[in-house]
C-alpha cells in the first residue's frame, strides 16, 4: 500500500539528484567571495529546509492521526521525524564545515539559523527516548503524537526568538528565500532543493514500505505458528 | 470545568501545604545554585548579562525540580484512574496543574529573587521592580503551560526523571531569551528598561501559542 509510485519516484530522484550535482559542479559560478567551499551550501541549505520541512510534516500527520485514530498516520509521521533527525546531524556538520571554512570557527554563536536549529535538533533527540520508553503500543502513538505536534509548533516559534536575540548584531548576505542570489546560483539551488525533497519522500516511502512488509510478514509468521500444532493434533 | 480545575488545584495545594516537597526543594536548589555561581565564576557581585543569564537558567533548572513532581501524586497512589473515572473535562486537570506550577514557581520567586539580590546582584532591586515582576509573571505563565504538558507526557515513560527535562528545557528556549534579554537592562547599573516591549511581545506570543496548543492536545495524553 506504500509502495505505489515508489519505482517512478525512485527513478525521478536519481535523475534530480544527478542533475543537481552537474549544475554546483559544472553550472554554478564560483562565489567571488568564498570560492569553492561555498559549493556545500547547495547541500547544507537545501537539506536544512527539507528537515525543517519534514519535523512539521511529521507535526501535521501526528495531527492527523488523533484527529482519525488510525495508527499508519503515526507510523508516517515517525517515520518522517526519523528521516529529519538524520538529516540533522547532515546539516549540522555540514553547516560546521562551512562555518569553518568561511568564518574560521567550527561553531558560530552569532548565526541565528545554526543555532536554532541546534535548539530543534536537541528537542528532537528526546522523541526517540519518550517513543521507546512507553511500552502500550497505542498510548505510544498517541504521546508521540502529542510531542511531534508540540515541537513541530515549536519550530518556527523559536527561529523567530532566536532571530530575534540576534537580529540587530549580524547582518544577513543571503536573504533566506534566496532573492540575492544571481540567477544560475539560483537555478541550481532550487534543484538542488528539490533533489533533496524527492530524495527524502523516496526515502521515506520505502522505510514505510519495509515496515509494512516486516508487520505483514509477522503477521503471517504468527499465523502459522498458530496453525501447526492443531494440524499436529 | 473552571470549578472542577480550582477543586483540583484545591487538593494539589493542600497536599504541598501538608508533605512541603516541590517549594522548599526548589527554593533551596536556587540557593544552592547561586552559591554554585559564586565559585563557578569566581565573582563576588554580577550585573547586566551575566546576572540575568544567571537568574533566568537557575529559576528554569528549578523549575524542572517542579515539572518532573508535578504529577507524583497522580502516578504513584493511582490518582489518575480517580480523576478519569469522574465525569470531567481532562482540561480542568490541565489547567488546575498549570495553576499548581503557577503558584509554586512564584512562591519559589519571592525567595529566590530577593536572595539572588542579596546574594549575587551589585546593582540594587528595587528601581527594577515593578518590569521585573510583569517579566516573571509572563515568564512564569510559560513555564507552567510547558512545564504542565511536559510533565504528562513524561510521566508514562519509563525513564520519566530523565524525559521531563530533557523535553522541558529546549522547549523554554525562546522563554529564555525573551526573559533573558528583557531583565538584562534592568540590571546594569545604570539600570533603566530597553526594548521591553519586543520582548514581552515574544513573551506573550510564546505565552498564547503554548497554552493554547497544551489546552488542544493535552486530552490525548488521558485517553485511556
């Protein structure tokens, strides 16, 4: 039931994301300022929004499950949170190695965006020690719900305070929807972007898809196990 | 629904004004962690910055004490079963635990304020007053709107001691910084407000939006 569309979806990515890489390497100017090293923010940037993105993703469909009970919404929306978490700790770093590179620190305190989004990333650990610590499936979905919409409200709510408390000490180079960018570094972001987003719904369906497999089969496992010992009788 | 919430309240109060558990061990904790300061940063008398950093993380770690005591009674003597067999709304137990915290976060406060002026401030309190106690309160509405959600969503995990502030404290960083950068001002030596009101719009904001959003999915968590 998952795996509907998965192949095109698939096949889609691996085009995006190959394009993606031939337009930072073969396309995209080299940043008068930062030369090279600024090629990461093609990685760092698109993957920082697709993680934001997925955290209140995963916050509308734990909105979804309470709202219908049905447990698969929980499923998705840990999944989703699972995948953003990963993606993280990708942003993390890579963001760090970019800090280094272009302000010569390893950690920037003064960078709203860092910060913040170190702020979500550490609230974000908790999910997976409150979710493994309730054993009653169904009261695990629904406080994990109940989290993921906390913290995916969360998000914003904090870029605003942290930009806040920063806000008149750094001035912004890049405006966050990308308006300063010059066109061909802007083409090539926006693909990126989008090779980072199919690549995370790609992802995301096939972890769906195995989990739905690995339940299925399961549930055949027990059924037969239930059945071999009457036909022994 | 606001008459079973003070009914509620009523209990939690008398049985804080009978045990003395969560306020003394609070006050004294941020006794505890002033002294901690003292040596940790090797300063007689703080102001500006570091006064205000200092008063604000040490009335949060206090609170976290609070949080995680929050629902003891429910959990250990079997409170909850009580409490959702009675045809009641499940936000009068939400608002009457964010009442409880309320109270006993500004009864931590007129201790440890006071003493955090006695103690550690060099410049004096009294002509920050009147902004300070409009911050705390603002600042304190938060804290037990988080702090009363929090405490329910840890309170069924197993490591519960260890969930409640690890959840709470990421939660109450924009509070931090809104109370942070308000109280700064006040406690430089030439004290007088600054942006006040851009922080306690935040504050306000942070305010709204988690009590509005504990009172909507805090049903869920007693749904049994």
């Amino acid at each position: 039931m998952y795996s509907k569309g998965l192949k095109p979806l698939a096949i889609a990515t691996v085009l995006t994301t190959a394009g993606a890489l031939a337009l930072v390497f073969f396309y995209a100017p080299l940043d008068a300022d930062q030369g090279f090293v600024q090629k990461i923010f093609y990685v760092h940037v698109p993957m920082a929004i697709v993680a934001l993105g997925g955290f209140v993703a995963g916050g509308i469909m734990a909105i979804k499950h309470l709202r219908s009970g049905d447990p698969s919404w929980d499923l998705r929306s840990y999944v989703a949170i699972h995948q953003s978490i990963i993606l993280g700790v990708g942003v993390l770093i890579t963001g760090s190695i970019w800090a280094r590179a272009s302000w010569g620190h390893w950690w920037v305190w003064d960078e709203p965006v860092l910060v913040s989004f170190l702020v979500v990333f550490l609230l974000y650990c908790v999910y997976y020690p409150l979710r493994f610590s309730i054993e009653d499936p169904d009261r695990q979905a629904r406080y994990s719900s109940v989290f993921a919409i906390t913290a995916g409200a969360f998000v914003p709510l904090n870029f605003v305070a942290v930009r806040l408390a920063e806000a008149y000490t750094h001035p912004r180079v890049l405006s966050q929807t990308g308006g300063s960018l010059p066109g061909e570094m802007r083409l090539t972001f926006l693909v990126s972007l989008l090779a980072m987003g199919l690549l995370f719904v790609t992802l995301w369906k096939l972890e769906l898809t195995s989990k739905h497999a690995s339940a299925q089969l399961r549930r055949l496992k027990r059924r037969l196990a239930d059945r071999r010992p009457a036909a022994v009788a | 629904m606001i008459r079973t919430a003070a009914t509620i309240l009523r209990k939690d109060l008398r049985i804080e004004l009978r045990v003395r558990e969560s306020v003394p061990a609070m006050t004294l904790f941020t006794v505890t962690v002033y002294v901690l300061f003292h040596f940790g940063l090797d300063r007689d008398s703080l102001d500006g910055e570091l006064a205000s950093g200092v008063l604000w993380v040490t009335l949060l770690l206090a609170s976290v004490i609070g949080v995680s005591r929050l629902y003891a009674a429910e959990r250990e003597q079997g409170g909850v079963d009580g409490l959702l067999l009675a045809p009641i709304d499940r936000t009068a137990l939400f608002l009457a635990k964010a009442g409880a915290l309320l109270l006993f976060l500004v009864a931590v406060e007129i201790v440890a304020v006071p003493a955090f002026g006695l103690l550690l401030l060099g410049p004096g309190l009294g002509g920050a007053l009147p902004e300070l106690v409009v911050i705390l309160a603002l600042g304190n509405v938060g804290v037990a709107a988080v702090g009363a959600l929090v405490g329910a969503l840890a309170a069924e995990t197993r490591a519960r001691e260890l969930t409640a502030p690890l959840l709470l404290l990421p939660l109450l960083v924009p509070l931090l910084i809104s109370c942070a950068q308000a109280t700064e001002p006040l406690l430089r030596p030439d004290q007088g407000p600054e942006d006040l009101g851009r922080w306690l719009g935040l504050l306000t904001l942070y305010d709204v939006v988690f009590v509005l959003l504990s009172v909507a999915v805090f049903d869920y968590l007693l749904e049994d």
